[in-house]
C-alpha cells in the first residue's frame, strides 16, 4: 500500500488499537522501547546542542503523545514548544489524556500544513514504516525544519 490507501489503513489501524497501544508495545518489546526512547532523546541537548532553550518541535506520529509529553518534562527547565501531530485521531484522544496542556493536530506527514522553516526540531520515533510515502514525507519533515 501507498499513498492515500496507506494512510486509510494506518489511520484506521491506530485508531482500533490506540487504548491499548502503550501496554501492547512495552509487552512486545519487553520494555526496550522505552529505553531506546530514553537513550535517544536524552542526548538532544547538552553536548549536541540540537536543543536550545525556547525551541520549537515537531513530533511526526506522536501517537499516544509519549515522547511529546517526555519532552516537556525531561527538558521543563527549556521552555520548549513542543507540537504532536499523527494521522490517528484516537491516538491523538489518548495523547490529550495523558498531557492535556500538549498541543496535537491531526495531519498527514506526506502534506504537512506548517509554513517551510517552522520548527527548530522535528521528531518521529518508530514511525517511518507507516508513512504513506517514505520520500514525500522526509521530504516535508525535512522542508518545515529551519536550516541549523
């Protein structure tokens, strides 16, 4: 699947699993997702400097908003804008269950609706294999991010 079909499919699966989305993934993985997560993003600021006090971040596919949430928390003393987006709305429903100040919007990664050069950062942690199309979803990530 490709394309407009893909995007049905992903929505539609998200949305059926979504209540049970966070419990399933951490079984599965045996925890290791959470802890790839923390090796990950831990490592934005500090040393590499992506972050920056006040940045303004893009969450692809935030899903049940963990990372959109982690942000927040483990970077509070930052005052960063933090934005998830996903193609899920039930995914969105639980993301604002666990971080209801959070700011999500439902889109498409493949026609983002943000201005070119919009964030500091755009993020998207085990996302890629359910983009509609790899290429014009990089490609957008890639065109809302202002040049380092």
């Amino acid at each position: 699947l490709r394309g407009k079909d893909k995007l049905a499919f992903v929505s539609d699966m998200f949305d059926r699993v979504a209540p049970t989305y966070d419990l399933l993934n951490h079984f599965i993985s045996l925890g290791n997702t959470t802890i790839w997560r923390l090796l990950a993003l831990t490592r934005l600021a500090g040393r590499t400097g992506v972050l920056k006090p006040g940045s303004k971040i893009l969450d692809v596919g935030c899903g049940t908003g963990w990372v959109t949430w982690f942000f927040g928390w483990y970077y509070r003393g930052m005052a960063l804008d933090v934005e998830g987006m996903d193609c899920s709305k039930v995914m969105l429903d639980e993301a604002r269950k666990v971080n209801p100040g959070a700011k999500f919007t439902l889109g498409d990664v493949c026609d983002l609706q943000y201005e070119t050069d919009s964030f500091d950062v755009v993020t998207t942690v085990y996302t890629l294999r359910n983009f509609p199309d790899l290429d014009k979803g990089m490609g957008e990530m890639y065109r809302v991010t202002k040049p380092s």
